[in-house]
C-alpha cells in the first residue's frame, strides 16, 4: 500500500512561493529594461532612480554587477566623468547592444502574445 503524504500550503507558504516567482519574472526582463534605458549615457545611481520611477524595483547591488557584465558582453560602453566633486561612471548602449535589443525586443513580443493566446484560452 502507498501511503501519500500531503504538506498543508499556508496562506504565508503562497506568498512566499508568489514572490519568488514574480522576482524571478522581473530578473528575466533587467537585461531588456537597463538597456532601454542607455540609449543616452547615464551613471548606476539615476538609473536606479528612473528604473523605480518606471516600476522596476533594482537595487543597487544588483545593477552595478549586471552593468559591468553588460560592458564586459560589449552591450555598454562607460565612460568617466571627473569634472564633477565627484567622479561618475556613466553607461550608455553600444552599436551591438543596440543590435542586442532589436533581437530581444523581437522575442519580448513573439512571447508576450503566445503567453496572451494562452491566457485567452484559459479565461474562455
């Protein structure tokens, strides 16, 4: 005989295992946000605060290593600037990550409108 055992999901359980999925969601879609938003050159810290404005909830810890990953592809290009009190790096899409984000912007599409046929067919 097979005796089943079945964990009992809390209302807590359900919000945690939402919120992971959604953070998971948000993390496949930074590449995508960050590089809509160098089309002009910009340092870490204002994109932070305009990525917020617009709804993505980055930290920094999280943005300066994908920024430098980026750069390191040859998505980004930086460069300092030192006349300011304080020196800044700023980052702006290069010719191939422009290319990079055509592509995705393609696949962001093609996706969005199977997971809508999808939906559409589940709320029939």
């Amino acid at each position: 005989m097979l005796l089943t055992v079945r964990k009992v999901v809390t209302m807590n359980d359900k919000e945690k295992i939402i919120n992971n999925l959604v953070g998971e969601l948000k993390r496949g879609t930074l590449v995508l946000s960050v590089l809509l938003n160098t089309k002009e050159a910009t340092y870490g810290y204002s994109l932070v605060q305009k990525l917020q404005t617009l709804g993505v909830d980055i930290e920094q810890n999280t943005l300066y290593p994908l920024l430098r990953r980026l750069e390191k592809q040859e998505l980004l290009t930086s460069s300092w600037n030192t006349t300011e009190s304080r020196p800044r790096k700023y980052y702006q899409i290069s010719s191939m990550g422009k290319e990079v984000l055509s592509d995705l912007t393609s696949h962001w599409y093609e996706t969005n409108k199977i997971i809508n046929t999808m939906l559409e067919e589940v709320t029939k």
